[in-house]
C-alpha cells in the first residue's frame, strides 16, 4: 500500500510541475500575443502617418508644380513662336550688306 501512496505522492508533484510549466507558457504565450498585437497598431500607425505627410506635401506643393508647369508650357510656345518667326525673315545669305549701304547713302 505504501508505494500505492509513493505513486500519488510521485504523479501530484510530476501534475503540480507541469501545472506550473503550463502556467508559465501560458504567460509566455499570453506576453507575445500582446506584443504582437502591439507591433501591429504601431505598423498601422507608421503607414497612417507615412501616407498623410505625403498627401499634405503633395498638397503643399501642387501649387507650385502647376505654376512651374504653366511657366514652361509658355515658354514652349515663345520657342514655337520665335521658331515661326524666323521661319518667316526671308533669306538673306545672298545679300552684300556693304552695297546695299552704299547705295542708300549715295
């Protein structure tokens, strides 16, 4: 009968370790769903401001984009102009400058 109750004494105390390696992983498990969780919101939360510092500068500066892409669209058109322009002098390669003077002047 004694070693009926060395057994129970044996098996509580191997149920009471494991209770407590039990308890203990649950704590453990417990601390890194927490932190998981944790890492989580503060992901959301990087990409939330990440995202609207990027609309609030596009916003800030879209003004001065739209001014810079108007600046440069009116200068393409003075080129095209310029370009018409001189498209539209007649040739003058031919034309001796010095004797064309002379004869105003005389």
């Amino acid at each position: 009968m004694k070693t009926d109750i060395n057994l129970d004494s044996d098996k509580d105390s191997e149920i009471a370790e494991i209770r407590g390696i039990v308890e203990e992983n649950q704590k453990i498990l417990k601390s890194l769903q927490n932190r998981a969780r944790f890492s989580t919101v503060i992901t959301a939360l990087k990409w939330i401001f990440i995202i609207g510092i990027s609309i609030g500068a596009y916003t800030l500066v879209q003004p001065f984009l739209e001014q810079m892409l108007d600046t440069y669209k009116s200068i393409q058109e003075s080129t095209s102009a310029l370009g018409e322009i001189r498209n539209s002098i007649p040739d003058t390669s031919g034309i001796n400058i010095p004797e064309l003077l002379k004869q105003f002047t005389e």
